[in-house]
C-alpha cells in the first residue's frame, strides 16, 4: 500500500508540473520581448498595421479570416481563442460590433483591449440602435487610428514612439485621401442613394449624402416582397438612379429594384474583406479611391 502511495504521489507530482509548466509557456511567450497584436477584423488590421509597420519586435495578427466581413453575430472559434492566447493586446473596433468581445476577456483577462472607437460619436438608427461601421468615413477611421496608436503607446511604451510616428505618416495619407474624395464628390449635384447594407450612414454624412432607404438592415437577410416594393416606390418617388450593393454580398435583391424602378446597381466596398498580407496596407486608402470614383460615375 505504502508503495502505490508513493507512486500515487509522483503521478501528481508530474501532472501538477505538466500543467504548470504549460500555463508559464504561455506566459513565457507572451513575455519573451514579442509584443503581438491581434486585430478583430479586416478594418482593424490595415489600421494596425500601419501603426506597427516595421516595428521590431512587434506583430500583428488578424483573428477571423480576411474575408469574414462584418462582425454580425460572429461566434469565436477555437483558432480565434488560440490566437488570443498569444495576443498582448487586442485591437476591436467597439461600439457594439464585436459581440462576443465579454466572452474573450474572461478568456484572457491579461490581455490588453484597445478600443478604435472611443470618443467617436455614434450614430443611431430608427430603432435607437447604434451603428458601429464607423471606419467608413475618413473622418472616423482617422480618429480610430488615432486611438490605437494613443493606446498601443500607453500598453506598450517600449514601442510608444515608432507607434505614434507610424501613425503620424498614416494619418497623412488619410487627410490627404478625405481632401481627394471630397474634391469629387462636393460638386456631385445629385445626392440621393439606396443601399443594401447597415454599412454607409457615416460615410453618407462625410460626403453628404441621402440615403433614401436601406433594403438590408443586416447582410444576408433577404428582404421581403414587401421590403423590395416599398424600395422601389421610393427610387421612383425620389429619381434615385444609383443603387449601392456590397461585393461582399449577393446582388440579387438590388438587382430585382433596379429591374423595377429602372435604376442601375453599382457597387461601394466598406473594406470588411480583403488579403491579410503586407500589401493590406494601402487596402483601405485603395478601395476609398475606387468608391469616390463610383460615386462619381454613378451621381454626375
């Protein structure tokens, strides 16, 4: 008896040695001088990105794959929460977008938040529900980068500096990017649009223009026969030609208002999908120039 005992003991011994050589693994990586950075979507890593670009010893991760899109009622899986295992900070957009976000902190509680959008005044819908595609305005996505850069250097004053000063030449970019737009847009004459997605009221209020009526409140859901008649009593009612799909989504319903009112589709990319690669950099400032260009195309 005395034996089994003993080896009982050792058994236990080995298993609490296990674990708890497993759990300083993990922390050991997470202090082993790399600061990694995980980003909740495609938005936030071409910010983030541009903020750590050529940092050493800095890394940015993207959680959901490149072309998730919009966060709507996303469920972490297991390779997000392993990504998050690594993350010393966890770079999300806020304002409601990211509803699973309670969830990973009880996950990983000495993980850093960093919230893009804070101060950013959020617009609401009819409803009162708030609208978190912030990043869609110039305006906006300035700010986020802005606060991602402010809060990096607070988490990780090691970098503090080559943060702010990346973000610096970004922000340039952006203001430059917002005077471009603005320059072609401001003369269009004609201003009303229909869209099919939650995605472009802060980027109608930049560039002021009316959205007469959103046909998909969230992407995907197909809206009724009802929903498409009342659509297209109001592009007659107005003389809206320009119809705004995704090419995240299906053109189907956008196509069948078009066919009945006699407008045509075009489509705006709120930058939710994309390559997750160096190259992302530019995916925001390119895919701004070809919505201007849209819209120009399609308003004049």
């Amino acid at each position: 008896m005395k034996v089994k005992t003993v080896l009982l003991t050792i058994l236990l011994c080995i298993g609490v040695l296990f674990f708890a050589g497993c759990g300083n693994n993990q922390q050991a990586e997470k202090n082993s001088g790399e600061y990694t950075i995980v980003t909740s979507f495609y938005p936030m890593y071409i910010a983030t990105m541009n903020i750590a670009k050529g940092i050493d010893g800095v890394t940015v991760i993207n959680m959901t794959k490149p072309q998730t899109g919009c966060l709507h009622d996303y469920e972490l899986t297991p390779e997000d929460m392993k990504k998050l295992e690594k993350a010393n900070a966890f770079v999300v957009n806020g304002a409601g977008m990211e509803g699973f976000l309670d969830k990973a902190v009880k996950r990983q509680k000495s993980m850093t938040i960093i919230n893009a959008s804070e101060n950013i005044e959020l617009l609401k819908d009819e409803s009162g529900e708030e609208n978190p595609h912030v990043w869609v305005s110039i305006t906006n996505a300035i700010v986020q980068v802005k606060n991602i850069a402010m809060q990096l250097a607070e988490a990780d004053p090691k970098h503090a500096e080559a943060y702010k000063k990346n973000a610096a030449v970004y922000v340039d970019k952006l203001e430059t990017l917002k005077k471009e737009m603005h320059r072609k847009i401001d003369p269009l004459k004609h201003r009303d649009i229909v869209t099919f997605h939650e995605a472009f009221p802060y980027f109608a209020k930049e560039f002021n223009l009316n959205i007469v009526a959103v046909v998909e409140r969230e992407p995907g859901s197909e809206p009724s026969p009802k929903d498409i008649e009342k659509t297209v009593e109001l592009v007659k009612r107005f003389s809206v030609k320009a119809l705004f799909a995704e090419p995240q989504y299906s053109k189907g319903a956008a196509q069948t208002i078009a066919r009945e009112s006699g407008g045509v589709v075009y489509s705006l990319d709120p930058v939710v999908t994309g390559e997750a690669n160096e190259e992302a950099s530019d995916a925001y400032i390119n895919a701004m120039k070809k919505n201007a260009d849209v819209l120009v195309g399609a308003l004049q």
